[in-house]
C-alpha cells in the first residue's frame, strides 16, 4: 500500500455477508465502508468518496440496480463491482455499465482478484 | 290435290290492283302454261313488261335467262307442281342490292265437269319476313356464343385462362370467327398500355393448317374453350410475339389503341383509316401487317384495363357495325373476367401474407407456451438455488477465515476443511441448477439478419409512418446468415432505428443496407437527421450518456455490448445538420 489506504464501499443487506467481507478486505489492507441498503450506499458514495464500490442486486428498497444508475450520475468514473447470488442480471443490459460482474461464492479469492484487476488499471494500485 | 273454287282476288279484278297490291297474282292455262292474264305487280315482281310475258309459255319463258332477271320463278315450278297446288319459296338476286325472296303459291282452278280449267299463280314478296328471321338466327347464334363466352370466363380465376377463352371466344370458328385477335393491356406499374399476347396464324401456311386440323375435330366452341393448357401458354405463340414489347405511354394522342381505352370507344379501322377519319400510325400498322381491323376498349366502371385488336388478315372479310357491336359484349364480359382474376390474384397474395403471419404467430405462440413452463420450473428451481447461495457464502467464507487462524497441528483444522469443502461442493449443486435453468435463455442459432431488419421495421412502422420518415433498403441478397440471437438483434436495430427517426424528427430518409465482406458482414444503419456534434462523437457509446429529454442514455451501450458479445464491432459517422450512419461488422460463421 503506498499513500492513503484504499477505500472501498460495501452494500449488501445480508449481515454475515457485510461482516464476511469486512474481515476479508480488512485482511487484504482495504479500508471497507458498509451500506446495508442501496439508499445508504448512495449517500456513501457522495460523502465519504470511496475509491471502489462492490454492490449487492438483490436489497430490500433501491436495489443495486438503481443504485448503480445514482452512484454513476454522481461519480461518473468511480469502479462498480456488481456482486450477487443471481447470474440472471448478466443478461440486463443495465447490469452492463458495471466494470464487472462477479457471483457470489464461498470463496472470496475471484472477488478479491476482480477488486484489484480494477484498482491497477485504474493507476490505484501498482501492478 | 288441292282445288278451289273461286279465287277472290282474281274474281274481283278492281281490288287485285288496289289492296292487295303486294301480291303478284298471274293465271295460266293449264295446258302449255301460257301466261292468260296478270297484274301490274306480278309484273313489278318479274321486273318486266306485259309484252315480255302475256301469251308466252312457261318453258319459253323459262329460257329467256337473259331478258327477264326472275326467269328463276319459271325454272323452279315444273309443270306438276303448278298442277298440284305446290308452296314454294325463292330468292332472287337483286345485283347490289339486298335479294329479294318470294313465296310462290299455285291454286289450279277446276271447271264443273272436274277438269282444271287454269291455274292461278300467286307469288308474295317475303323478304322482310326473310329478313327479320334471318337476324333472329344470326342473333339467337350471338346469344348462344356469348353465353357460352361468359359461362367459359366464369369458370376460372387465372387470368392466363382468361386471357385465352377471351382470344378463342373472338377468333373461333364456332366464336366471332376473327381470324387474328391481340390483347393489350394497361399496366399501372409502367403507367402503359403494353402488348400481351394473340391468336392466330402467323402466315397463310399456318392459316391453312390450324383451320384444317380444327375443322376436322369438329370442335364446338365450348371444347375450344375448355381446351386451356396452362403448360402451353398463348404467350410463347409467333404471333404474341409480334406484339410483345410493344409498349404505349399513356396519354399518347397519336395511338389509336391509346385512344380506343382512354375514350373508352370503339375504331373500325379498313385501310389505314379509322372510321372517325384519323390516321392510323405506321408503327402499329408494321406490328399487325394489316391495314383493316377493328380496336375495342377493354374496361370496367372502376378502371380501363386495356384493348383488343381483330382482324380478318387472312380471307379479308369486311368487319360489320353489328360484328363490333357483338365485341363490345365481348369485351365487356372479358373486362370484368380480368378484373376479376387480377383482383382474385391480389387477394392470393393478400391471404398467402397471412398465412405467413399466422404461421410465424403460432410458432412464436408454441414457443412462448414452451418457454412460458420452462421458465415455470426454473424459476422455482433459480429462487430455491439462490436462497441457499447467500447462507452458503456466509458458511464457506467464514469456513475459510477459521481456517486460517488454525494452526496446521490442531485435528479442529480437518473439520473446518470438511466445512468448506462441503460448502463447495452445495454450492456447485447450486451453480448446476442455475445453469440448467438459464440455459435456454440466451440462443446462438442461424439468423437471417435481413428477416431481423425486416421484423424490427415492422415494429416500428407506426413511428415510421407518423414521422413521414422513408425507409430505403439496399439488401445484399447474397448474405450469409450468422450464428446469433435474434431477439437480441432486434434490440440492436430498434435502438440504432428509433434514435435515426428521433434524429430525423420530420421528413427524412433512413437507409439500411448490407453486404458481405469477406467472411464478414456490413451492415449500415444511416439517416439525414441532425447529426451528433463532434465533441459528442466519442461518447455515445458510454454508459449513460444522452442528449435526449428524455432516455436513460444506455441505447448505445446496449447495442454496442450486443454486437461485442457477438464478436463483432460497431463504428459511427456523423455530421451535424447532415445526419449519422452507424456501421456494424459481423462475424459471418
């Protein structure tokens, strides 16, 4: 890590998720902010500026969905990782503006490797 | 044997010359036939003088061919049949004029003792019955050819059939008896009246033959009629091909043809001049090799559809007022015949259209059925899957975390193991069921991209319609189809086509092309709308880029992300104020 520590934005309703990804990405030296809701990762996204958002779909009031479409507005360049249990959005093109799309798994490593694939190319992280 | 007592007329000489005056009334004597007495009609009848006749013998009579123009009348009755009373009906030439046709009836007149005394001659002048009957047989034969005519049109609906029974109905020898016929026809297409096809010899070789192998089969017109052959159409014939390319622009005022439809009247051409005085083109006439024919109109109330020529080329026969009459029934029943197969061949088209959508429609309904259980079952199946994915990521996450603070020794690490590989291994089932459950959904089949375009214009023909936009194709017919999924396609051209018309806005033209490149291939999607100014050119294919009021900004990228998924590209030229065309290339196998 050189510099201020990276942050990264997670929102996912499911809490044994929030804290598994939490322990995860603070293991790996990530700052990790946590959103239970879309709404709140919103309201992240615009005050506490996160370096990378990795969004769950599938949340009770805005879905990731629509909070990807918010986040962009605001933050037009910010990376998003949409994460979720459902392969069926890869098909919905608005799923498409997303840097990537990775399935939920038990093992945390392909997400850990999309999060840092992103963070090199955009100049974050040192290749 | 007939006998009479008194015959009033000859009884009272005064009336013989006043009320009866049509009659001619001669008596004669019985013996050598001398002419006794006879009336000025008879005289008139006879064209000759008393002197001529009065005291002459019947067979002197009879030999004077030269003198007396009726010398007949003394040829026909023999000797006995003046005796017995006989009933007789002669013609008699009149030079130019029409005949005349006499009825001859001899009343022999007997003494009181028993023996004939003389005979009295009287003959009536019964041309005009004559005539009357004559015509009402020329006119019950009318009657029963244009029955047979109309009943033959009303049998079918191909016009190839129409075209033919109207030609034999008009040339057969049993028909009209024209020895040549040709059909012209008006063509909205070409805006034209163009020639068609014909009957008749192309020479007097050919004359021959044909009217010696009819007149053998002893054909009645209906045979003829019937005797259609759609695998030897009228069209390959010599003489329909001394018409075809004949082409008449409407509203040419020199063509007598162009005239006959356009005024919707009748020419009785005989040696170059039409019957209303005008001149009949050389051009025309080097086509038919004929000076003398006749042109009628082809119509109904709605439309002209065309003329027919005849033409007596071979034995010259003059074409009369009442044969063009006959025509013009003719040609009123084989009007509404080629109304009617040419509206019946719309309507084939119509109703095959139909067929085609109807057909296209039930697949898609089978296949929405198919899908619609498919999705029934997988969905179940995906929402069970996807419930157990989230408690399972939580269990082989932590799984792993534990893991890792365990020191390798400790026997607690191989049951964490068991954890995590158990969860994996869940979480391939998982996996399983949702693959098997999405599967079907995305397709990679072989796709007509034309039958995409033309499905997609189809969708959009109401914005099409309402923007007065004009949609051109240029459609490589030789493209190859590509492995793809259509519906997706579909999502690409309504996008590029939706935003060509929004560019357009009013009165514009869109053109959709396509072509093969190699193993690739082109399509192009391009529009006279506004254009997109430069500074925008790079950025329409970004996420959430717009310039609309209103649009998510994502048309683009969808479009762009399909094709890429396809493996193939898409590229942009625009000018502002001049319009966009869009260019995307495709993988051909």
């Amino acid at each position: 890590m050189i510099g201020k520590p990276i942050r990264i934005l997670i929102a996912d309703d499911d809490k044994n998720i929030r804290r598994l990804y939490e322990k995860e990405f603070r293991q790996a030296g990530y700052e990790v902010l946590l959103a239970e809701k879309g709404s709140e990762a919103v309201e992240k996204v615009r005050n506490e500026n996160p370096d990378l958002v990795i969004l769950d779909i599938r949340m009770p009031g805005m879905d990731g969905i629509e909070a990807l479409g918010r986040i962009l507005a605001i933050k037009n360049n910010i990376p998003v990782i949409l994460n979720t249990a459902y392969t069926s959005y890869q098909n919905n093109f608005m799923s498409w503006a997303a840097d990537a799309y990775v399935i939920k798994s038990p093992d945390l490593e392909p997400l850990r490797a999309k999060v840092r694939e992103i963070l090199v190319k955009k100049g974050l992280l040192p290749a | 044997m007939t006998e009479r007592k008194l015959l009033p007329d000859v009884a009272k000489p005064a009336p013989l010359e006043s009320h009866v005056a049509s009659e001619g009334v001669m008596v004669l004597d019985p013996e050598g036939f001398r002419v006794l007495s006879l009336n000025s009609q008879m005289l008139k009848l006879l064209q000759a003088s008393e002197k001529q006749v009065l005291g002459r013998s019947w067979q002197e009579l009879g030999q004077q061919r030269l003198t007396l123009g009726c010398s007949d009348i003394f040829n026909v009755l023999t000797a006995d049949c003046l005796l017995e009373g006989e009933l007789k009906t002669i013609s008699l030439p009149r030079g130019e004029a029409e005949s005349t046709f006499l009825e001859l009836a001899s009343y022999p007149i007997s003494g009181p003792e028993g023996k004939i005394r003389e005979v009295v001659l009287v003959a009536r002048d019964v041309s005009q019955r004559k005539r009357f009957e004559s015509d009402l047989a020329r006119r019950m034969y009318e009657r029963d050819v244009a029955n047979e005519f109309s009943k033959a049109l009303q049998r079918t609906v191909d016009l190839n059939e129409v075209l033919y029974v109207t030609l034999v109905g008009v040339t057969g020898q049993q028909g009209l008896q024209f020895n040549r016929a040709f059909l012209f026809l008006f063509s909205p297409e070409t805006n034209m009246l163009e020639g068609k096809v014909a009957i008749g010899p192309s020479d007097f070789h050919e004359a021959g033959l044909i009217w010696g192998e009819l007149s053998q089969k002893a054909w009645t017109l209906s045979d003829l009629l019937s005797a259609y052959d759609s695998n030897r159409p009228l069209s390959d014939s010599k003489i329909s091909a001394q018409i075809r390319g004949v082409q008449v622009p409407v509203g040419e005022p020199a063509s007598i043809l162009m005239r006959a439809m356009t005024e919707r009247r009748s020419f009785n051409v005989v040696e170059d001049v039409a019957d209303d005085g005008s001149i009949v083109d050389p051009a025309l006439l080097e086509t038919l090799g004929c000076g003398t024919f006749a042109v009628i109109p082809l119509y109904t109330r709605q439309k002209s559809i065309g003329v027919l020529v005849v033409d007596n080329w071979i034995n010259r026969n003059p074409i009369s007022a009442n044969r063009i009459k006959l025509l013009e029934i003719f040609a009123g029943h084989a009007s509404s015949a080629i109304e009617n197969s040419q509206l019946y061949q719309d309507l084939q088209g119509k109703v095959k259209a139909l067929q085609v959508s109807r057909a296209a429609l039930e697949e898609n309904h089978e296949r929405l059925l198919r899908a619609e259980r498919l999705s029934t079952v997988g969905r179940m199946a995906a929402m069970v899957a996807h419930e157990i994915r989230n408690p399972l990521v939580s269990i082989g996450g932590f799984a792993r975390l534990l893991k890792q603070q365990i020191p390798e020794a400790d026997p607690m690490r191989e049951d964490v193991e068991i954890i995590i590989s158990e969860a994996e291994r869940l979480e391939k089932i998982v996996a399983n069921i949702l693959q098997y459950s999405y599967a079907q959904q995305v397709l990679s089949q072989p796709t007509d991209i034309h039958h995409v375009i033309s499905k997609t214009l189809d969708m959009l023909r109401l914005e099409i319609q309402e923007r007065k936009v004009n949609v051109d194709t240029a459609l490589d017919p030789d493209l190859p189809l590509i492995k793809a999924d259509p519906a997706q396609f579909i999502q690409v051209f309504y996008n590029l086509i939706i935003n060509a018309i929004q560019a357009i806005d009013h009165g514009g033209t869109i053109t959709v092309a396509t072509e093969r490149v190699g193993n690739s291939i082109l399509i192009r999607v391009k529009d006279t709308g506004c254009g997109i100014p430069e500074e925008s050119l790079d950025r329409i294919f970004t996420p959430f880029f717009t310039t609309k009021p209103s649009g998510a900004g994502l048309g683009l990228t969808v479009v762009t992300e399909i094709i890429e998924a396809h493996g193939g590209s898409i590229s942009v030229l625009s000018e502002e104020g001049k319009g966009t065309e869009f260019f995307i290339r495709l993988p051909s196998s």
